[in-house]
C-alpha cells in the first residue's frame, strides 16, 4: 500500500507531517534552495534519540541499549589505564583508517569470530557502523546506482545514501522468481543484516546466505554485510556470517573477497563510544580511507585508545552474557505483554535474537503512520514501517524495541500501546 500522506511530507512546500526535519523554508526568502536529497528525507531517528532521554514517555522505538546495564565501572577503569598508557596520543589526530594497536586488535578477534585470515590492512576503524555505511555510500554510489537490500531495511542505511540518490530493488532472500542473479548484476552491492535484522528480528537461514553469496560471486557485486546484532542471541547462536561462509570457499591467504562486513561496539558494549569498524580487502579498505578522511579527517583518538583497553580486558565477552540474559527476560515480557493486549490487531514471529520486535497489522484499516501520533499522546514511542522502506512504501506495521525498558516498563508501553490502537480505531478508522 503506498502512503499518500507519506507523499504529502516528502513534498517541503505541504504539511511537514511527523518525521519531516523542520528545514525553515520560508517561501519569500531569496535564500538559496536546500539540496533535492533533503526532500525525501526525515528525521525519525532524531526524534528517537530525543525520546530516549524523556522521562515521562516509554520509547519502544530506538534501538538503544538499557543504559542501567552499561559496564561503567569497566570503562571508568579502562580510561584512565588508557589514558595513562596512550598519553598525550590520545588526545591527537590520529590515522584517517585508525588507532594502528586497534586495527589491530579487531583484526584478530575477527579473524577468530568469523574464521578468516585477517590482517589490520583489512580494518578501518570508524565513528560507529554508521559511519562504516556513509563511506561506503561515498565510495560505491554513483547517482541512479542500484542498491539491492532487504525490504524493510534499517533506516540508517537509508539515511546514510539518501544524498547519493541509488535506487532500490528489494533483496528476496528465497529467491522464488529465481531473479535474485540478475537483480544484482543491476546492482552495484547488496546490503543486508541477515543476524536479527533491524527492523524485523530476523535470522537468516545459512542456506539463503550461501545462496546469496553464489549469486553475488556470479553477477560480481560487493555484499555488504551488517552485523551489529550478532552477540545478542536468545534462543541458540546465530549462524554464520557471510564473511564466514565466504573465507570458507578461499584458500588460507589474505582476505580478499567481495564481502564488507560491519561491527561496531555499540550494542555489545556502549554506543556512546561511537566505535565500529569495516572488514574487507585491503584495496577496498584503502577507498574507504580516502572517503572517511574527507568525512571527519580522524576519528577521535580518545575513544579508541578506551576501545582498545576494553578488548585487551575481553569485557565483550562478560558483558554480553549479562546482557543476553537481560534482553531475553525483557523480549519475553514485551511478548507476552503484546499477546495479551495486541494480538487482536497485530500478528508478529518472536525474534530470536537482536532488539527488535516486527509487527504487522492484521486490521487493514490500521496506517502505523496515523497510529504513531496517537502512540505519542499516550506518551508511548514505536518506530512506524514506513520510514524503513526508501520511498515509505508500507505503513501498516510497526518495530517495538525491548532492550531499553525493565520489563514493568515494557508491559505498561504496550498497554498504552493498545490504548492508542483503541482510540485512533474509534476515532479515526
Ligand atoms: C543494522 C544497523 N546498522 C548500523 C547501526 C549503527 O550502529 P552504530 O551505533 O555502530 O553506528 C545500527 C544501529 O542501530 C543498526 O541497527
């Protein structure tokens, strides 16, 4: 279903609606205009990280850690040792690509987390995953160029190539028409989150994945794959990687296959320390240099330096179980939650790792766009589909987020939830 209101909000000159930026077009101004990109963008993701610091509203709607379980004391540690290691270092510019001890480091816990052979010639370190998908953008978009991508599709990426203007062919992970091959020889990569996807929780089966890698290898395109949701698993591990399943086929030399692969420490850890990295071949990671060096010159050396102290104590390991068991209870109290209260106007799977719940609305009368304000009334925030499709495609499901709230917190979000579902039907259906 295309949404006509989402339409009107594109347009600057009509209602700027909900996600709209406030881009302070004054029509008598002779100033001049703002760039085309900023027309078909909108500012969700501001407003949730906004939301995240209300008190009085329940956010459902970012995808943020739950701030109470921060490893703060280990991180108060591993600055000050950092600092006293790194010295002055730590507060310089550094190397456009990263902290050398670093890249070094990720280097070798990738190389034994997903069974490759990888070398600090393989890593740029960058502000966040985020940062990883804008350089990317830089360095493989062109105007018009083909992106293939699952169908909803993290909003970020979007947000990310928005000023390159791609254009979008939904990524069918089965492949039923048997066209997968020949829409990426459109293409010029397929991006994908094939480990709880955000929006939808999904894990990918390996048969897809390998499936996948078959039809990027034949039709020559890069894969780029995003993987900040990996340690975050409640019902068994997730499978493996692309870039597993593809250091798998190579022999035992230097990484240099077509698969980008993106993590980051902010869901493992803390996203405050704006700490992610991209893993490829070395030549593609020498573009992606020279478009990050353009982005931010360095990025924060402070950070790295801590990052780096936080890898040397292993305190990933730790603190994701602590933070599995944590996020499991809270999924399975938001679930059972929603079963009682929403199940009426909602169906959805359990996902089986990652932050995200996907519901999808069973009453065809229910648009999450319109649903979204009265939600806000009720001073309860999701994140509505429409923004996780490039042109806002479908507005008729939703993303809860579970790993913010104490699970009371959670319960009471979708009761109000369900409150809001009742008055826009009555009123508004
Ligand atoms: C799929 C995906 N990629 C990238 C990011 C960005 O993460 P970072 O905090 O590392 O920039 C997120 C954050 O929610 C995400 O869900």
């Amino acid at each position: 279903m295309i949404s006509s209101s989402r339409a009107m909000r594109c347009a600057v000159s009509v209602d700027p609606g909900e996600f709209m930026p406030q881009l302070d077009i004054d029509p008598s101004s002779n100033r001049p205009a703002y760039a085309r990109w900023l027309r078909h963008s909108n500012d969700i993701t501001q407003q949730f990280l906004a939301i995240g610091g209300m008190a009085d509203f329940i956010s459902l709607g970012g995808g943020l850690p739950a701030a109470e379980l921060y490893p703060l004391k280990a991180i108060q540690s591993a600055t000050e040792r950092a600092l006293s290691h790194w010295g002055t270092q730590a507060l310089e510019y550094g190397p456009v690509e990263g902290l050398p001890a670093l890249r070094d480091a990720i280097a070798q816990r990738m190389s034994k987390r997903l069974k490759g052979r990888f070398t600090s010639d393989n890593v740029i370190i960058t502000s966040g995953a985020m940062q990883s998908l804008e350089i990317i953008g830089k360095v493989l978009i062109d105007r018009g160029d083909c992106v293939v991508t699952q169908h909803p599709t993290y909003v970020g990426a979007l947000d990310a190539w928005r000023a390159r203007e791609p254009t979008y062919v939904p990524l069918d992970w089965r492949d039923r028409q048997g066209t997968l091959c020949s829409d990426l020889r459109q293409s010029k990569f397929v991006y994908a989150v094939p480990n709880y996807s955000n929006p939808t929780g999904v894990l990918v089966p390996t048969s897809e994945r390998v499936h996948l890698l078959a039809c990027a290898a034949r039709a020559g395109v890069w894969v780029l794959e995003d993987d900040p949701y990996c340690a975050l698993h409640y019902d068994g591990p997730a499978e493996p990687a692309l870039m597993t399943l593809d250091c798998a086929g190579l022999g035992g030399g230097a990484y240099a296959g077509p698969v980008i692969y993106l993590g980051t420490l902010s869901k493992s850890i803390a996203p405050g320390l704006r700490v992610g990295w991209a893993l490829a071949d070395a030549s593609m990671i020498r573009m992606l240099t020279l478009a990050k060096m353009a982005s931010d010159l360095s990025g924060s050396m402070f950070s790295q330096a801590v990052a780096w102290q936080l890898l040397q104590d292993d305190i990933e390991s730790s603190h994701c179980v602590r933070i599995v068991s944590a996020y499991r209870e809270r999924r399975d109290a938001l679930c059972a939650q929603a079963r009682a209260e929403l199940s009426e106007w909602f169906e959805w799977e359990v996902p089986p790792g990652g932050m995200f719940v996907w519901m999808r609305a069973r009453d065809p009368r229910i648009d999450t766009d319109v649903l979204y304000r009265f939600a806000k009334e009720e001073k309860v925030a999701f994140v509505p589909s429409s923004v996780f499709y490039h042109a806002g495609q479908l507005n008729n499901a939703m993303r809860l987020n579970f790993t913010r709230g104490a699970p009371a917190q959670l319960r009471e979000g979708v009761s109000r939830l369900a409150r809001a579902v009742r008055r826009y039907l009555n009123n508004h259906a």
